[in-house]
C-alpha cells in the first residue's frame, strides 16, 4: 500500500468514540490496531466491498444532530436542565467555544480558552452557567497521543462545571435501550476523566466526582430530559484499565507493523480478531469478521458460552467430531466431553451459513 491510499484510509484524529469501543472489547488485536493508527474503518471496509455495521444509520445520525443543534439553538437544553432542577432559573449565561478548527492547532487553541473559564469559575470568578463544546484535553500516556474531548457541554453546578452528554435516543426509565445507555455513560466517563486532568492542573486537591448530566429525548415527544448519571466509577475504572492499556498495545503493534514496512490498514487483514456477541453493537467491522469466522468455521458463531467451552478446538467442525466421537477429541478437549455433549443439545452443530 502506497503512502497516498495509506493517507486515505487514516483518520485526522482520535476521539472519544475510539475510547469507549476499545473499552467494549480491549482483546481484540484487530480492533486495537486498528484504532491505535486511526485506520478510518468506513474507508478500510468500502475499498474491501464490506459495509459497515455497529453505526448508527445515516437517518439516526442526522436526527441525533438536529436534536442537538436545537437543544443549543433554541436554549432548550439550558431549560431542560432548570426542569431537573440542575440548575436556578434567570441565569442564562452560555458560552459557545464551538468556533475554531478541528485540527491540533485549532483544538489547543480551544483547551486553552476552556481551561482559562474553568480556572476562573475554580477561583470564585463569575463564569457561564454553560459552556458549549469545550475541548479538554486527555493525556493518554508518554507512548500514546493527547485525545482532544469535546463534550456536548459543561454545565456549572454550585460553582463546579459537570459533563453534559446528549443523546436523541428516548428516556424510557427502566425499559431505556441498555446499549445505547452503557455507550452514553462510557462516553461521559472519558469526559469526566479529561475534565478531571485539566482541573489537576489548576488544583491538584480539587475533587471531580463521577458523574455527568445525561439529556435524552423526552419520551412521546421531540424535547430533552435531562438527568444526573451518578456513579460513572466503574466506566471509568474500564477506561483506565482496560481501554488506555489496549490503545498502547495497538500503538506497539503499529509500531512493529512500520518496521517490517506494513500499513496498518494492511496489517488489519492479517490481524486477529476476539469476536464476542456484542460486537455487532459498536464496532464498524462486525459484520466483515463474522463473515471471516464464518469462512474459517470458528466456534465464535456459535455465542459467548459455547465460544468460551469449545476454546480447545480449532473450528465447529472439529466441535462436531469429538462431539460425534469424544475419544478421538484433541488432548486439550478430552475433559469437556460433559460440556461438549450439553453444547450438542443446546446448539445444533450444524453448518453455520
Ligand atoms: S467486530 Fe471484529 S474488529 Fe471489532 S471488536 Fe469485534 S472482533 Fe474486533
């Protein structure tokens, strides 16, 4: 692959998105590779003749954005957050740091701006009850580039700026979509852990707890809820352990890749994959490795349990025959014969299509 279509395939920067899908699944070399070099999955999977799957449709993602813009437009999301009584009526000061570029200048440029209003507000100066887009940078480690995040907003409660993230998806209370909610608060939590490394810098004693205001659609109309997402320390504690440490294996990996004069859009090819259930549920290349695990007739199609059981065999196929002949079964798989024969009963072995 030469330089140019290197080019094509790569991404300007890293986001936040990159964070969290890590977060979801930090064993799979292939995803970690593949966001450590910002390999732009769309591109990569449309010059193979793939399609996409994990994103949300072009449909959802335009109703996403006009549901944002009008939250900021029209000062519904300021009123929304008096609704939940986040914040007092009558103080309608916001500020919008959307203006600049999307490039490294333009992003720092914008961190300072908002790292200024926090270290004001910190100082008991009067700041905006809102900032819109602000950018707070996280450091991701010495091997591993800064990651520019840039919340929807922070919204100043009793002096303190809080994440605010927006999602058009409905608030339904219990029966809300669980995916779509364990991706917001994994969202919210890269945010909390950025506001919490820019506010380090102005107070290392100062206190971010964690927690960030969720605003979803209001269910059976077009306007927002807004809500506290308290407790975000598990989603954090996944970012920290186990998203940031992949993202340095996948910097390795790329590392090892350029040695040997690999793109890493190439090197994906070759690449494994860890292929689980939920998969299908934020990664764009879902739907290319079943079509890779189906072709080398991997146990993974099968689901997660039965994944986890026939670990010891190479594909169904050789599932099939100790299961037909349980002595002829490999070294590794003679203690599964039990499990082996409960899989048979729950799951046809048949030819998976
Ligand atoms: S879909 Fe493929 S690349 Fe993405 S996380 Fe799953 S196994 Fe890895």
């Amino acid at each position: 692959m030469d330089n140019e279509a290197q080019r094509a395939f790569r991404r300007a920067r890293a986001t936040t998105r990159d964070l969290t899908r890590l977060a979801r699944n930090p064993k799979c070399p292939t995803l970690r590779l593949g966001v450590a070099a910002r390999v732009d999955f769309n591109a990569y999977l449309k010059a193979r003749g793939a399609f996409a799957q994990g994103e949300q449709s072009p449909f959802a993602l335009a109703f996403g954005n006009r549901f944002e813009s009008r939250l900021h437009r029209d000062g519904e999301l300021l009123k929304a957050l008096v609704a939940a009584s986040l914040v007092p009526e009558g103080d309608d000061a916001v500020l919008d740091l959307s203006a600049g570029a999307w490039n490294e200048a333009g992003l720092k440029a914008r961190a300072a701006r908002t790292a200024d209003q926090l270290n004001e507000a910190h100082a008991g100066a009067r700041a905006p009850r809102l900032m819109v887009h602000p950018v707070l940078p996280l450091p991701l480690g010495s091997d591993a580039p800064t990651l520019y995040v840039v919340p929807d907003a922070l919204v100043r409660i009793d002096r303190v700026f809080r994440p605010v993230e927006i999602k058009s998806f409905p608030d339904l209370g219990a029966r809300t979509d669980k995916e779509s909610l364990r991706a917001a608060r994994l969202q919210a939590a890269v945010q909390v852990l950025a506001l919490r490394a820019v506010t380090r810098g102005i107070d290392p004693d100062a206190f971010v707890p964690p927690l960030a205001v969720l605003v979803l659609g209001r269910a059976g109309s077009l306007g927002p809820r807004a809500h506290v997402a308290e407790d975000l320390e598990g989603e954090i504690h996944q970012i920290e352990t186990l998203a940031v440490p992949a993202w340095r294996l996948g910097i390795l990996r790329e590392r090892t890749l350029a040695e040997a004069h690999v793109a890493p859009a190439a090197g994906l090819d070759g690449e494994p994959v860890a292929y689980t259930e939920r998969c299908a549920s934020f990664c764009p290349l879902a739907r290319s490795c079943r079509d890779r695990l189906r072709a080398e007739r991997r146990v993974e199609l099968l689901g997660d349990k039965p994944a986890k059981t026939l670990a010891p065999l190479s594909s169904i196929d050789a599932a099939r025959a100790a299961v037909s002949d349980p002595s002829a079964a490999p070294p590794a798989a003679q203690g599964i014969a039990g499990e082996l024969a409960e899989i048979a009963r729950l799951v046809p072995l048949r030819p998976v299509r």
